[in-house]
C-alpha cells in the first residue's frame, strides 16, 4: 500500500512540475484565443458601416481614386456587404458594388478568424505600442487551397500570410494584426501585400464590443503598380430578429340564436361566377425610363450611396399604366 501511495504521490508532483514548466507563451495564447473566439462568436449580432477610401498609383507615386462605403455584417464565418441604409445585405464579395481598383474582404473579421483558427504561433514576449505595454505574438499561415486568395489581372491564386498579433496580457483583447503575403506563387504577378487591422472596444447598446476600428491594404503588382485601402468602420449598431408561431384559434364569438322562420321551397343552387384574373402588369424589355433626381450627385458622393430620383412621365404597357409618374 505504501508503494503505490508513494506512486500516486509522485505522479501528482509530476504533473505540477510539467504544467510549471511550460513556456510562457503557450498559456497565454491558449487563453487570448479562446477569449478571441467568444469575441467573434458575438459578431453576427452587428453591423457596421465600412468606409474605404482608395488609391491608386505608378512609380511610388498614389493618387486618390475613391470613396466606398457599404453596410457590412458577419455571419456564418463569412462577410456579407449591401449599400448603406438598404435592407438587403446579400453581397458576398465587396467587388460587386464597384467597377474597377483594388478591394478586399476580411478586415472586419474574416482575417482574424482564419488566423486565429488556422496560424502557427510563436511567442516573442512585451513590446511597447503607443505607450501600452503588450505581447506580441508572430504567425505563419501556410498557403492552402481554402486560404488567403488574391485575384488581379493577369492571374489569381492562393498566398501565404504571416505577420504579428499584439494583445493586453490583462484583456486579452488582440490590439493590433499585421499580415503580409508570404509563399507567393511565381506566376502570380504580385510583388507583395500586406494588411494592418486595429481593434478596440466600442460601446453598442448595453456591452463594451470588440471590432475592427480602421485598417490599411497594400498592394504592390509586378510592374510596380501600387494600390492601397484605408477603411474605417463607424455606426456600428446591434440587430436582433424574433419569431412567433402560433397554433391556436380565437375562440367563436357567441351570437344569440336566430328567430325561427317559415319554411320556403327549396330553389336550384346557383353556380358561382369565376372572377376574371388581371394579367400581371409587366414593364417589357429595354424599356426607356426618365428618371430625374431628387438629389445631386457629386464628385463628393461616394461609391455605394443609395441615390434617390422620381420617374418622369406615365410608363405604359398596352395601355395600361405599369409606372406612375412620381413614382
């Protein structure tokens, strides 16, 4: 008995001498990526509004293109855009809404969850960032089919990505990602890219929430074309959604009893008259509709932004009005 209690008792004065042992690293991004975890399982539950102002240049040289801006939401380990104030956010890609330059996905989240569930780690200890103490962490995020793709004129393929994370040791909140393009397939015509993504907390309804706050895309071709994006994430609001399903009946209103009444003869029961169905009203193809607006548009406004106007003139179609003038 005595041998296996001396058995039992170093086994146990193992395990505390292992659990000590381990490097100071491996505790903490154990607990700052589980943390992380729970801070993106919140995001469906916000949207926000994604500003990209964008640039475009040769020779070192950058001039502004334009401004962008699109309602963004998390959802389901992706990113989901649509134009600002628009009830519909279906767009899988931010391409959609634009016609040429540079744009990316991922800033808002999608960078963050594919390296935190999908980066090797390695510790490099405290480093100081604008006056805060934090921990910095560097990644290597290998290139897969699934991974990090880039698609440009004259090619489109996967890359690698590392970089560093910088997180409060206390929060455990990651302040600060920076990633670059690594494993760049020789054909694809890129020099390099490179992405930077600030995070703080902001207050939504009732909870201190962490997001995106602003980040920076780079983007260098091959033929020293150079393209950044800044974007900025404002007006950020939570949203919710409740259903109802009812299955029982209003109860039958009780009504007195109908005076009884002579007897009649009974008559030949009269077939009902079908109602005569509309043709649905269409608006055929390549119709020519005027439209005037009820708001200018200028070399201010930017990419996205909902533009309002009043059709001019009755549209018909035989005959019949399909569009209302004013409408």
């Amino acid at each position: 008995m005595r041998v296996w209690a001396l058995a039992i008792a170093l086994l146990a004065l193992a395990s505390v001498s292992t659990s000590q042992d381990l490097a100071p690293g491996v505790v903490l991004l154990a607990r700052t990526k589980a943390h992380m975890r729970d801070e993106i399982g919140q995001l469906p539950n916000y949207t926000c509004l994604e500003t990209i102002t964008r640039f475009h240049g040769s020779g070192g040289k950058l001039r502004p293109l334009d401004t962008v801006r699109l309602e963004i939401v998390y959802s389901d380990h992706h990113e989901w855009y649509g134009s600002p104030d628009d009830h519909n956010i279906s767009g899988a890609e931010p391409s959609d809404f634009i016609g040429s330059g540079m744009v990316g996905n991922g800033v808002f989240a999608s960078t963050l969850n594919n390296i935190l569930n999908g980066a090797r780690f390695e510790y490099k200890g405290e480093d100081s960032v604008n006056g805060r103490v934090l921990v910095r962490f560097d990644f290597l995020y290998p290139r897969e089919p699934r991974g990090f793709e880039v698609s440009m004129i004259g090619g489109k393929g996967n890359v690698g990505e590392k970089g560093s994370v910088w997180l409060d040791p206390q929060t455990l909140d990651w302040i600060r990602l920076e990633s670059h393009a690594d494993d760049i397939p020789s054909w694809l015509p890129l020099a390099a890219q490179s992405t930077a993504i600030d995070f703080a907390r902001m207050r939504i309804g009732d909870r201190n929430v962490l997001l995106a706050q602003q980040g920076d895309m780079q983007l260098t071709e091959a033929n020293s074309t150079g393209n950044y994006d800044r974007y900025e994430f404002s007006h950020c609001r939570s949203f919710s959604t409740q259903s109802e399903l009812r299955f029982d009946e209003e109860p039958a209103t009780a009504t007195a009893p109908a005076a009884p009444t002579a007897p009649t003869a009974p008559t030949a029961p009269t077939a009902p008259t079908p109602a005569t169905p509309k043709p649905p009203l269409t608006i055929p193809a390549n119709q020519e509709v005027t439209v005037q607006l009820t708001t200018p548009i200028t070399n201010r406004d930017a990419v996205g932004e909902l533009i309002s106007g009043k059709v001019v003139g009755n549209i018909l179609r035989k005959g019949v009005i399909v569009v209302r003038d004013g409408a």
